[in-house]
C-alpha cells in the first residue's frame, strides 16, 4: 500500500502564499540542517531529499501552479529521489553549501603531502621459532625516497612551482546555473592532477616520481608465544609517502608449519605417548619429549588409556605476561600385533588368568574429565 506523501509546503514549513524569497530562505535553513554531511541521523538523508524535491517544484512558478491546481499528480507525482535526484552525488553536497551558504561546508581541502601506503608480507615459522621467538629476516618490495631528490621528484638545485593553471590550489572551479540556482563544480586540476604544483625540471634518477621501487631485507624480530593467528607491525617499513610524504608500515603476518608430534592448543603443548599392555598394567618410566628437551615420565601401574599426565611450565610462553603454558601428555595403550609364538602363549595364559572381572571398564575419574575432551576435539578433529 502506497504511503500518501508530505504536501511541499508542509516540508519547507512555509505558508501557500510564501514568497520566492521566503521559500528559499526556508529551504536553505533546512538543507543545513538535514545535509547527509551533517546530520548523521536515520532518516536524515531521505528527509533532505524531500527538502530538495519540494524546494524544485516551489521554486519554478511553473511547476508551483501546477502543484497548486493538482497537487503531485500536476508535477507527475515526483517520487522522492526522481527528477534530478537519480545518481546525485551525496558526498558532494559541500558544493550545495559553496552556492547557497558561502565557505567550503565540509569539503576536504588539499593538505600536504600523503602518508605512504601500508604493507603486508607473510613470514612462515618453525614450532620452535613460534614457541622461543627468533630473529628473522625478510625480503620486502617497497617505494623508498629517491635519494637524489629526496622525494621531491625535482632536480636537485630546483624546486616544484605552484601550478600557474589551479594556482596551486589543485581545484578547477566553475559556476554553473541548476535548478537550486547557482552551484560551483569543483575538479581536479588537469595539469598538476591536484597537487598544486608542477615540476618544471624532473629529477633524472625518479623521473620526476620522487619513488623508486626497491627490494630490502629487513630484520624481524619475533616474540616468544606468536601463533599462526600473529600480526607484527613493522611502524614505518611501508611504501614511502609521495612528494616526501611519511612511510606507511609494513604488517608481517606469522604463519607456524606444523611440527611432527606437538600439536598447541593456545598456550598448552600437546602429545601422544603410546605404551604397550604390559607397560600400562606394570607401570614404567618413559622418555617424553618437549620443546626443552626429554624429560622422563612415570606411568603409574593400572594406568588406562586417554590418561593425561600434566608437565608444569613446559607450553609455550606467554605472548603477554610472565609465565608458560603446560605440555598435556596423553597415554595410548597400543595393542600389540605380530606376535611372535612365545608372546601369544603367554598372552593366552594371561587372559586366562584374567577372567571376566578383568574386562570390566572402570569409571572415569571427575579431576580427569576436562583433559580428556580437550584431547579428544584436538587430537580427532
């Protein structure tokens, strides 16, 4: 169902007998006051539009009999948004402001000279590296000052001169007659392309750029406890600024290869230690591997398989803060396959001598619970 729209006298908030001068003294209050530059408000956008169309059809004595003989359908119904309206700019109402109110409204002027773009490279790492921290170094292509000119793009011994076309304004301005009366288009000037300069006398080493594109190597220091999840910023190793305009920086993006038995869950290492049936049953010392070296472990005779055993301060370093994470070791038992004549005797007796009772699975332990689901995601996900 169609909304019923706003008479346009209603939306200047002026009376049917207002004056040319009175109409357009109501819409420029509101144009200020509902401009997409200013007003950021919901709503404020469609509400300028409607200012607009009322204002058009007011404003022409043509348009306005009709309107008042007819209503909309004597101006052709005159949607919001058409008639002038279709592919309007909304981020360039500050040439609105020039016409009807002076000054530059919010328009950005031409400032000095840009700050360089920002970078990113990507810099693969070992489990060690990632875990201990490590010196690095890597291989960048960037836009560095020239430096013959320093960035000025002019021979040494000369200097940029002001533009004679823009005056060193970088804008072209020209009035033109619309329907809200005189407006001011403003574009980049075609000769210094907006910069406000010209170089009379390039530099023969840039070619007038002020740039050269370069290859480096820079060193990268890496923190102990990065992940692959690390971004290391790198401040003012990015592309430098044109016309002597300040670097960018350089992001480093860490990537970690996988390591052949850790895997990290955060700050905790994980592992899998496998034993074989009678080690499990009787117990026994095992060498477990860390990232510090081997330490060894004792397995408590009964032990079960997907028992955790927790190694204190053998994880990875805390990236912010003091401390280490665990190294979580989780028990296999491997049940053994090939055996030979006198292992498989001996097995027989064995499980004869078990019975039924032995077969029995025992409760898990509570204290136990969270280790276990935290292997179980990781190491069968």
């Amino acid at each position: 169902m169609a909304t019923q729209q706003q008479d346009f006298y209603e939306t200047l908030g002026v009376d049917r007998s207002a004056g040319p001068e009175d109409i357009k003294k109501a819409f420029r209050r509101l144009a200020m006051q509902y401009h997409p530059d200013r007003n950021k408000e919901p709503g404020a956008e469609a509400r300028f539009k409607e200012i607009n169309q009322a204002y058009e059809v007011l404003s022409d004595p043509e348009k306005r009999a009709a309107y008042d003989r007819f209503g909309h359908a004597g101006v052709g119904g005159m949607g919001a948004g058409q008639a002038g309206f279709d592919g309007f700019n909304f981020g360039g109402f500050g040439d609105i402001f020039d016409a009807f109110f002076g000054g530059t409204a919010t328009r950005q002027r031409r400032g000095g000279p840009a700050r360089g773009a920002d970078l990113r490279a990507n810099l693969t790492l070992t489990f060690e590296e990632a875990v201990f921290g490590a010196d690095k170094q890597l291989e960048v292509e960037r836009n560095e000052q020239c430096a013959i000119c320093g960035g000025l793009g002019a021979e040494p011994g000369s200097r940029p001169e002001r533009c004679p076309t823009c005056n060193g304004t970088g804008e072209i301005r020209r009035v033109q007659q619309s329907i809200f009366g005189q407006f001011v288009n403003v574009a980049a000037c075609e000769r210094c392309h907006g910069e406000g300069r010209v170089i009379t006398s390039p530099c023969k080493e840039c070619r007038g750029a002020g740039r050269q594109h370069k290859r480096r190597t820079l060193a990268v220091k890496i923190p102990p406890g990065v992940d692959a999840r690390s971004q290391i910023r790198l401040s003012g190793e990015g592309d430098a600024g044109a016309h002597g305009g300040g670097p960018g920086n350089l992001y480093v993006l860490i990537n970690v290869r996988p390591h052949e038995h850790f895997k990290r869950d955060e700050d905790d290492i994980l592992y899998e230690l496998g034993v074989n049936v009678a080690e499990a049953a009787l117990g026994a010392e095992k060498r477990v591997p860390t990232v510090d070296g081997d330490v060894l472990l004792k397995i408590p005779a009964g032990t079960q398989s997907d028992k955790v055993f927790v190694l204190r301060e053998k994880g990875v370093p805390h990236l912010r803060g003091g401390g280490r994470g665990d190294q979580l070791v989780r028990v296999r038992v491997v049940t053994p396959t090939n055996l030979s004549t006198e292992q498989r005797r001996l097995m027989e007796q064995l499980r004869t001598s078990f019975g039924e009772r032995q077969t029995e699975v025992p409760p898990d332990e509570p204290h136990e619970k969270g280790f276990f689901e935290k292997f179980k995601d990781l190491f069968t996900g």
